[in-house]
C-alpha cells in the first residue's frame, strides 16, 4: 500500500473551494449541528464529544510529512517502492515520498487523526462546503470510538487487508456524511445520483495537476477506498440494517469489497509465506484489487484487468536481494479459486509481461500447485542471480495471519420507539 493511513476526505468532487476563513467557533458551531445527523446517519453514538481544530496549510504539510514517516518509515517506504517498481507499477526514477507529500497536499481539507482523536480542518475552507467536510471527517471520529482505527490501517504486511479496512472506513464516510447533509433523501437507493458522483469524482481528480500526473495505482489507490468503499457501504446499509461492518463483520480482503456475493460466502484469502529458498528483503501482497490494477496498467484494459483478476484466492511477493548488484529480483505467487482462473491469469499475465520487456532481466511464469490450491509463480531476475537455482517456495494454511484478530460486532443501537432503522 502506497498511502499512508490518513482519514482524509481526498476526494475533489466533495472538496471545497478554500476562500473565506472559518475561526474555531464558526466550525465548532456547524458542528454541533452536523453531529446529531451523523449519529443518525452511521446508527452509533458519540461516546464522547470529538475536539475539532483549525490547522494552517503549513501545519498540514507538516502533519502529513510526519504522518507518512511514522506510517511508513524511509527504509520501510524504499523497499515497497522497489517492489512496484518490479511490477512496472511506478517508474524508477519517480520519488515516491514527494509524491505522497505533494498529493496528500493538494487533496486534503479535513482529516481526523486517530493519535489525537482530533478533526482538523484545514484554515479558509469555504463554508458552503465545509458542513460536508465535517460530517465526513466526524464520521471518522464517530468510527474511532467503537474501533481501533489505527491500529488496524497499521497492519504491516498485510496490504490487501489493510485496504479493503480502508475502504469500509471511507465508503462509509462517504455514504453517511451524504445522508447526514441530505437527510431528505435516502442516497443509498438512488443509483443514478451514485453513478453521477462516480463520473463527477473521475472528472474531478483529473483536474488536479500532481493526481491527473501521478501513476495508474497511484490515482486508483486513491480512489477506489471511497468510490468501491462506498458501494460496499450502500450494499451492506440494505443488507445488514442492523449492525455496522465493523468487528466480526469486517470484510478481510479487496475481493470482499469488490464481490458482495464472496462476502456472503465467508470467502477469506489464501495465506501464503515464504518458506525455502532465499531470504526476501520485503514480502508482502497485492490483493485482487492491485493485481487487476496491474493487469489494466500491463494491457491498457480495464475489462483485461477485471477478468484476469477475477477469482483471486490469494497472492504473495517477495523482493530479494542479488549479490554483488543494486538489482532485486521479484517472485510472487498467486492462487485461484479455480483451475480455469489461474489458466486464464497465467496467460494474461505472460501475454502483457512479454510486452514490456527489461534489459538484462529474464522471467519465467508458471502454472503450480500450491498445496490443494492450483496457482501461478512469476519470476523475474537478473539471469545470474543464484536465485534461479532453487527458487523460493510459499506455503499455505487456511488461518488468517498471526497476530490479526478481528474486534468484536457493533450492534447498531436501538432507538426509543423499539423499531430497526
């Protein structure tokens, strides 16, 4: 995962025109206003009252810079950043920090930050647009009170879970700031006011210089926790009126956020781990989120994308380092759900692969078992790396990762009249 884990309403189609200042009080007193309708609108109750604060661009360019450090420290960043530079996702020479920076810079209006519990907007927001800001922003407040937000985006390692978690957090944002600012309307049953807001998010974003300039996965990492977020959180809202998808209901993958129907079924990711061969630098994962990304950026399809990625059952790559060179080589193993979609993944990838070609590198892709799982190993290296003859291997169980535990459900509370909303 390329961003840190900030709660920021990043979003240009909901971001204000920053012209007039706010002083403490005026936003303190929107609100107060706004709080009653996004307590209505997520089901839960403020715990306590959430501390708001106003912040200066300079202080947010500094929040963020150290926000991202802490997040993803330089030696932790560097070598995600070769990672995908292994992928082809992000180009060698592009400075992945700067760009963070100077994104999160240009997108941010509003965050809460989970270490102080505190909203902060950022000074001269328009008041036109700041009510919805906050609403967003207190949605996060109101979500840190009944989970542990940031430990659960502080996963290491596990960046397929650690964005689906993202997703949730935002998609609900996003669909219950809406509804608190249009009480009157019930947004999660109007497809074409959703379909409308996806067009004017795109259209949006492209407007912003450093977002419209800035790689595939980098622009859809941005994107897809509010746009795919918040389609999960209108089909859950139907689905679950009861509860909130926290807790138990905290869906563990991208595949859950993309398929509601592997949701219902209780489908959890593959575990895979390196076990023989060389040690890697870094591992981690993609996630079906990531590879269609990668399968779209390779073929310049998004349907290629979607259909190669479909079925995904779990996924691991490793970075290792080649002795005697500043060169790495990439494995990374998948599995599938069925033979017929690791087939189909095997041969979309070698296809867009053999596109791309590097000097002084080779890669192999293969189609192999792992354990009952039919899979596919990508290899790719430097011909001399030592790698090459006894190349690293992944075992699977069905567990979820050690050290995940999932936080208990959060029942939606009851109302006075005794009736289900």
């Amino acid at each position: 995962m390329l961003f840190p884990a900030l709660f920021a309403l990043a979003i240009a189609a909901c971001a204000p025109d920053l012209q007039q200042g706010q002083s403490g009080s005026q936003v303190d007193a929107i609100a107060r206003q706004v709080i009653p309708r996004v307590e209505r609108a997520v089901g839960l109750k403020f715990r306590r009252p959430p501390a708001i604060a106003i912040r200066s661009n300079k202080q947010v360019h500094a929040y963020l810079t150290a926000k991202l450090d802490q997040d993803q420290p330089p030696e932790m960043l560097e070598q995600i950043t070769v990672a995908y530079r292994l992928f082809g996702l992000i180009p060698d020479t592009l400075d992945v920090r700067s760009l963070l920076v100077a994104l999160y810079s240009e997108q941010v209006v509003g965050y809460f930050d989970p270490d102080s519990a505190t909203l902060y907007v950022v000074e001269r927001a328009d008041p036109a647009q700041l009510r919805l800001v906050l609403a967003h922003e207190l949605v996060h407040a109101l979500q840190d009170q009944y989970v542990p937000l940031d430990s659960l985006l502080s996963l290491r390692k596990q960046n397929d879970r650690r964005n689906a978690v993202q997703a949730v957090m935002e998609g609900q944002a996003t669909l219950a700031s809406i509804a608190a600012i249009m009480p009157e309307q019930d947004v999660s049953q109007m497809p074409d006011f959703w379909n409308q807001y996806r067009e004017n998010v795109r259209e949006q974003q492209e407007r912003m210089p450093v977002f419209s300039a800035a790689p595939m996965i980098v622009r859809e990492g941005l994107i897809f926790p509010y746009l795919a977020g918040a389609d999960f959180a209108r089909w859950f809202s139907v689905q679950f009126r009861d509860t909130v998808p926290f807790g138990r209901r905290l869906p563990v993958s991208t595949e859950q956020i993309l398929h509601t129907d592997r949701y219902l079924a209780g489908d959890r990711p593959v575990d895979l781990r390196f076990s023989g061969g060389q040690k890697p630098m870094y591992d981690d994962n993609l996630g079906e989120f990531e590879t269609r990304v990668l399968l779209t950026a390779l073929s310049g399809s998004e349907a290629v994308g979607a259909a190669g990625a479909l079925a995904w059952g779990g996924d691991h790559y490793g970075v290792f380092p080649v002795d005697g060179s500043s060169e790495r080589a990439l494995v990374w193993w998948t599995v599938w759900d069925t033979d017929k979609a690791a087939r189909r993944f095997a041969t979309l990838l070698t296809r867009e692969w053999t596109k791309h070609p590097r000097k002084g590198r080779k890669f192999t892709i293969e189609q192999r078992e792992v354990g009952s799982h039919p899979g596919v190993r990508l290899v790719d290296a430097p011909p001399g790396w030592k790698g090459w003859e006894a190349l690293p291997t992944v075992t699977t169980d069905e567990t979820l990762p050690a050290g995940f535990t999932p936080t208990r459900s959060v029942p939606r509370p009851v109302p006075k009249d005794g009736k289900r909303r």
